[in-house]
C-alpha cells in the first residue's frame, strides 16, 4: 500500500471516495458502510429542500473520526 494510494482499503478497488487526514487510508463509502464504519444521518429538510446528509467515518487503521457532508 503506497502512502498516497487511492485504492479502497475495503475492497481493493481504486477511485476511493474517501481518504484519512490521519493516515491517508483510502475508502469506498459504500464498502465502508457495509462494514458499519460509516454512519450516514440524513436531517430532514424543509417543505422544498431535501435536507443534508452528514456522514462520520471511523478509520479502521488510526481510528481517526471524520465527519462531512455527503
Ligand atoms: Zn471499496
Ligand atoms: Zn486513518
């Protein structure tokens, strides 16, 4: 595994959606969630909007925890 790899750490497969600030490991965000890493909290929107999609990814090599918005 090369320190700047972009091949998914779940499955192998390249184009990761998602890398590690802690330890640049690399990740699918499907392949993460079917391991239950990847929590996924959809906020209802308004009348109009579709709301917002926050994730939180634990990092299975450093445990770091990272959150955005999907
Ligand atoms: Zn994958
Ligand atoms: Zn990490």
């Amino acid at each position: 595994m090369g320190l700047f790899s972009t091949d998914c750490e779940y499955c192998g497969g390249s184009g990761a959606d998602e890398t590690c600030n802690g330890c640049g490991l690399a990740v699918h965000y499907d392949c993460a969630r079917e391991k239950g890493h990847l929590q996924v909290k959809q906020e209802s929107g308004g009348l109009l909007s579709s709301g917002t999609t926050y994730y939180r990814w634990n990092c299975p090599n450093c445990g770091r925890v990272k959150e955005g918005q999907a």
